[in-house]
C-alpha cells in the first residue's frame, strides 16, 4: 500500500465528513429518540384539548369605508390616482375594534365574564401548599390584587388570544374566533361583525349630522355677512355722491396741468433772476448774451420774449430795461404763488375724493365676497342634505359563521412533524455531545491525518488469530500470508543500539498481542529472528514455570520458525518488566538472540510504558480503529515518539 500523506485531509470537507460519521455512529440512538418524541408528540395531539375555529367576513358601506383621509369628497379623485380609499380607515377598524374599550363593551353584551376560556381567573384559588411554603421560608409576601381587575386583564388578554381581525384582499373585514365550544365560537363571531356594523352606522348618521348642522351655522353667518355688505354699500350710497370717480379724474388731470406750469414760471423765474443780474452787473455785451443763453435757453423761447415785451425772432435780441424786468418779474412770482395756492386745492380735492372711492371700492368688493360664500354654502347644503336624506347601507355580512364541524387546533400532523423535527435536532445534539464526551475519530482519514505515520496498511479480518498462540499463528500464516504483516517487517528495520519496537493498540480492542504474533510470525517466516513480550498479559505464576525454559527472569511461553514469545517471571503482570532494575539487560540479552523485538501493549497501559524511566524514545508501530481511537490517546503518544507505520481496522 502507498505510503500516506496527512495533507491531504486538512480540508472543511473532512470537517463534514467526521460530523457526518459522528451523527451515524449513533444513528440508533437518534432513530429511537426521534421516534419517541413523534410518539409523545402524536400522544399529546390526540390529548390535547380541541378548539375550533369560526370566521365571519362582512363589508363595509362605502360611505363608512371611505369615511377616512381620503374619503368623502376626495374619494373619487383617491380612485382615479389609483388609490384604495379605504385601506386606511380598515386598518383604524381593526386597531379600534382591538380596543380596550370595544372588548370591555363586547364583554358585557356576551356576558365574557362567565366564558372559562376567556376569563381564566378565579379569586378562590389558592396556590400549591410547596409554593406556599417555599415563600413562607424566605419571607415572601404575595401582593393583594384587585379581582375586578384581574378579570379584566384575564378577559383582554384571551380576546387577544382568541379572537383576529384582518383585512381579505378585497377590502372586506374577517373575523376569526376560537373556542373549545364550536356553537360560542360562531356565536361570539356572528355577532361582533354585527356589532361593529350597528356601531359604523351609528357613527356615520352622527358624522352627517354634524356636517349639516355645521353647513347650517356657517351658511346662517355667510348670510349674515351678506346682509351686512348690501347695508353698508346702501349706506354709503345715501351719505356720498356717485360721482366722487368723475370729480377725481378731472382734478388729477388739472392738478397734473398746474404742476407743469408752475414748473414752467419757476423756470421763467430763475432766467429772470439772472437777466436782472447781468443788467446790474451792466454786462450787455453780445459775449454776455452768448453766456446767458448757455445757462438759460429759456430767454429764447418765445413765451419768455412775449412777456419780457421782446421781438418774438430769435436772431434778434435786445437787452429789456431794468424796470421792465422788475415789473415782470413781480408778476410771474405773484403767478406762482397764486399757482401753488391752486395746486394745494386740488391736492386736497384729490385726496378726499381717493378715499371716498376705496372706500366704494372696499364695500362693493366685500358684497361680492359674501355673495359668492353664500352661493357656495347654499349649493353645499342643498347637496348635503340630498344626501342625508338618501343613505342607502350599503354594508353586508358576506359569509355568516357556521358552527365548525371539525377542529382547528390542535394540528395532529403539523405536530407530529415538529416532534420529529425536534427529535432529530436534540438527539443529534445528544450524540454530538456524548461523542465529544468520548473524544474519539469518526473519519479514517481525520484519524491517519492525526497520526502522521509514514505508512498506513488496513489490517482486515482477525477473529480467527486472536485467541491462537505464536505456533498456531505462524501455522494459518503458513497456509494464508497477511499481506500487510509483510511489509510491516519488511519497513522494519534491524536497530543499532537494541532499540524495541512498541506495538501500541490504540483501539481499546486488546489487539496488541494477536497483532505482535502475527508480525512476529510472519518476520521468522521471512528469515527474520523476531521475538515478542505482550506487556498487557499476565506474567507466568510460579506454579507454571515448570518444564519452562528461564533466561534473564524472561520464560519462553511459545517457538515458532523464527520466532518466540516471552513472558516476565513474576507475580504481576508482563507490564511490571519496565520498573525492573533490569529491563536494559533483558533487552540487550533479547538482541543477542534475535533481530526484532516485538513489545505489545495496549491503550488503557501505555501510560505506564511512557512513564517508565528505562524506556526512552519509543520507536512505534500503532494499531488504530475510526470510532475507537481516543484524541487524548494519540496525542499522549505523539509526545514522547513518533509514529512510523501505522495499522487500522
């Protein structure tokens, strides 16, 4: 067989796969638990108490179900966008009939209080004596507790429990109800959905009459206001002329014209001012009138020429007398004064008439605004009142609730098939458990992995060699060769220095002998000289030494071809030979003789082989077996030796 590389399993697949066959080692176990827990799990469906189930759907007017945020007169504009209207107000339904209040009120009207499955509460009872007794030691007082109380809470609690309220695809309402009595649960179900259809109804007559009757009080006011406005612009009518308007419009027009002339003679005044300037200043010159008219092209004007008495012609200028220009200049302030008395006038003239046309103004717009409320609200209480007086309950039990014929709870086969589904996930943990209690490899691979030997060979079937002695053995080995013993010996090497090899049987099957006959058997069948001690076996007593050939407190207990095995003279066991003072000269004296020594020994002594100070590197051959070989086993090996071929089975 190849010789084996550990590398090869260090993988996550190994991991599975070790988890696997720890789960199949104990595939009995999980089976029986498994099947244990169905049994109990069908035993308890068959026990439990049955409760049945008892559903009434009904649907809402539309007026009710529209009654919400997008209903009333958004509804239609909530449908064309593609909106359910009354999505929100069914999920308010089902919040408010979950209620405190609406179970309280449900509870009275079927008499819950008497109802055992939904007032579980009982104010005689008393606690069990051990319960009783375990607080009256440490001093534990239960607090007092209202019984109306409790009964309510009992009552809330199992409505909760017991009774569901969903909305159908369609928009419809459901409701469900259990109960151990199939005639209380179609009872209890039938007359909620009628309850909550009266109470709906009742709330919408009552929302409608309040609309109206606040469309009354607001279209009442919006008259009112109505009445008003015509009063006033009556009013105002009798007490103000209606040609304020006309009186305004000439007066701005005139109060526009004064303005320009008055800014026309306080220019004339200014060219004045200075024409007198010039003329005291006795600047008459050509150059002078050149100045002149650059700063006051007014004086070419022929307005200003005709009042100055001065030829009209603008390429002839004559300068006027002083006299003349005192005289005129007079007159035009006397013009501006009496100018600016005139504007004055109109100022106020305009003013007054301005605020007596806002004033018309702000009274026939407020007849307007009353108009149009009035019209708006009398149109809104026609149509609301149409509406009153037409309301056709339009909501509906659609599916009354029948007594139930058969059981809803509990779920026989839904049981059944969880109390298998636990059963196998709590004995597989079980066996996870029970197998890290064990500590022991499941995968061969995982276990060769461990090992690290540098060579690995199956030792088959060995039920026929296991009770035979070392002539025996040789003898079957003669007529049928183990084909793994062989290139045991031959990957045996003859020791310098008379080291042992140490057959270990980390199996816990007490295979180290059989195993150390047979390598032992087929060495001297190969022309080797191989002697064996099973250090596990009981020493030769002493009333069995006879006829016994001793040599260095060893017996010989059996020869074959090549071959011979040893026993240790004493009253213990073979074991006892480490702690001998002379176990080095046995050893060098079994090197006399023979080419391999053969030291078996199995799991539960290979402490006591590791702890002896005459052994020192162990030199091992290890027999192992997946299910059987123990971590903690092979690790204590691995420290003190490494392993160079190993066996399993």
């Amino acid at each position: 067989m190849p010789n084996y590389e550990p590398e090869q399993n260090a993988s996550d697949e190994i991991d599975l796969k070790e988890l696997f066959l720890a789960l199949w080692a104990y595939k009995f176990l999980i089976a029986a638990l498994s099947i244990f827990v169905s049994i109990a799990a069908g035993i308890y469906a068959l026990r439990a108490e049955k409760v049945y189930t008892a559903s009434t759907i009904f649907a809402l007017s539309e007026s009710t179900s529209s009654s919400g945020i997008l209903g009333g007169e958004l509804g239609g504009l909530a449908a064309l966008a593609g909106v359910k209207a009354g999505s929100g107000s069914e999920k308010a339904l089902v919040e408010r009939v979950s209620s405190r209040d609406f179970i309280l009120e449900v509870a009275a009207d079927l008499n819950l209080k008497d109802d055992e499955l939904f007032n579980s509460y009982n104010p005689n009872s008393q606690a069990p004596k051990w319960k009783a007794s375990l607080k009256a030691v440490l001093g534990l007082q239960s607090a007092s507790q209202d019984p109306v109380n409790m009964q309510i809470w009992s009552i809330v609690s199992s409505y909760e429990d017991l009774v569901s309220i969903d909305v159908t695809d369609s928009g419809s309402i459901k409701i469900s109800v259990k109960h151990t009595a199939p005639e209380r649960a179609a009872q209890i179900a039938n007359f909620l959905a009628s309850k909550i259809i009266l109470v709906l109804g009742q709330e919408d007559e009552e929302s409608v009459d309040k609309k109206l009757e606040y469309l009354s009080r607001t279209l009442a006011d919006a008259l009112q206001d109505l009445e008003k406005a015509q009063s006033a612009l009556k009013q105002y009518s009798l007490e103000n002329s209606t040609q304020a308007f006309e009186s305004f419009a000439v007066g701005s027009v005139m109060l526009d014209e004064m303005r320009d002339q008055r800014e026309t003679s306080a220019e004339d005044l200014a060219a004045i001012e200075a024409l007198k300037q010039f003329l005291a200043a006795d600047k008459t010159t050509l150059a002078d009138y050149q100045e002149l008219r650059q700063s006051f092209p007014e004086i070419d004007q022929s307005g200003f020429r005709r009042i100055m008495g001065l030829s009209e012609v603008t390429t002839a200028w004559t300068w006027p007398s002083i006299a003349t220009v005192l005289q005129v200049e007079a007159s035009v302030r006397e013009r501006l004064a009496s100018l600016d008395r005139e504007i004055l006038k109109l100022s106020d003239d305009a003013l007054r008439y301005a605020s007596s046309a806002e004033e018309l103004a702000q009274l026939t717009r407020n007849l307007k605004i009353a108009e149009a409320a009035y019209t708006v609200l009398i149109e809104q209480v026609k149509t609301q009142s149409l509406v009153a007086g037409f309301q056709p309950d339009s909501s509906k039990i659609i599916a009354l609730a029948d007594v139930p014929i058969s059981p809803s709870e509990p779920k026989k086969f839904l049981i059944i098939a969880l109390g298998l589904v636990l059963g196998l996930f709590g004995s597989a943990a079980l066996a996870l458990i029970l197998n890290l209690r064990r500590g022991v490899y499941f995968s061969l691979s995982n276990l060769l992995g461990a090992v690290g030997a540098d060579s690995a060979h199956s030792l088959g079937k060995l039920k026929h060699l296991k009770e035979k002695d070392i002539i025996s053995v040789q003898k079957e080995l003669a007529k049928l060769p183990i084909n793994w013993a062989r290139q045991t010996v031959l990957e045996l090497e003859v020791q310098e220095g008379a080291k042992p090899v140490f057959l270990c049987d980390l199996s816990l099957n007490n295979r180290g002998g059989v195993l150390g006959r047979i390598i032992a058997a087929t060495a001297g069948a190969l022309g080797r000289n191989a002697a064996l001690i099973d250090l596990s076996r009981s020493a030769i007593k002493s009333d069995q030494l006879r006829g016994l050939e001793s040599e260095n407190e060893l017996v010989r207990v059996g020869e074959g071809e090549g071959c011979s095995e040893y026993a240790y003279v004493c009253q213990g066991r073979n074991l006892d030979m480490l702690y001998s003072k002379k176990f080095k000269t046995i050893v060098a004296g079994l090197f006399e003789k023979h080419d391999i020594v053969i030291f078996s020994v199995n799991d539960d002594d290979m402490e006591t082989v590791q702890a002896s100070s005459g052994v020192g590197e162990l030199n091992v051959i290890a027999s192992v077996k997946p299910g059987k070989t123990k971590h903690t086993s092979l690790q204590n090996l691995l420290k003190r030796s490494k392993v160079g071929v190993v066996l399993y089975g």
